[in-house]
C-alpha cells in the first residue's frame, strides 16, 4: 500500500483478519465518541451564555405542594425544600 491514508483507511473499510476488524471497530467507537463529546461542547459554549427568565412563584403550583409535602430534619431544626434550594442553587430561584 501507498501512502498513510491507504494504509489506514484500507484495513478498516476492507478488513482481511479479525484483528483488523477488531482494531476498525476500535477505531470507529473512538471516532463516534469524540465527534460526540465535540457537538456536546459546542452545544454546551452555544448556550453558557443563555439564560432563561425566572418564573415567578405561585402559591397554588406543584412546587409549593411539594414544599408543603416534604420537609427534611436537618441539624436539628425543619428545613423545607425552597431553603435547601436556595443556598445549594443561589444563581436559580424559583
């Protein structure tokens, strides 16, 4: 075989042995993962810079029955959920 490309891309599009098959199953797992990991970077620098308006709350919504539902014991005093969520997620409010 000639060149680089030939001596790459041959094996992998025209496998003669099970090693070559093996190394071109390999080499295609590795392809689709970092062509992957690349969309997703791309996708996740389009979007840092986005950020979506915040809904006011409601006292009537499914998030303040599920305040009211669930409350956790934590150093010895009752916290409910919106408290939580406010000192774990400060940049997101509900």
């Amino acid at each position: 075989m000639g060149c680089w490309a030939e001596r790459r891309i041959a094996p992998s599009s025209f496998p003669d042995t099970k090693a070559d098959v093996d190394a071109a199953r390999g080499r295609l797992r590795f392809d689709e993962a970092a062509a992957l990991q690349l969309v997703m970077a791309v996708r996740r620098n389009e979007v840092s810079g986005r950020i979506a308006p915040a809904c006011p709350p409601r006292s009537d919504g499914i998030a303040a029955e599920f305040d009211t539902m669930l409350a956790v014991r934590a150093h010895g005093r009752t916290i409910v959920v919106a408290e939580i969520f406010r000192r774990t997620c400060p940049r997101r409010t509900r």
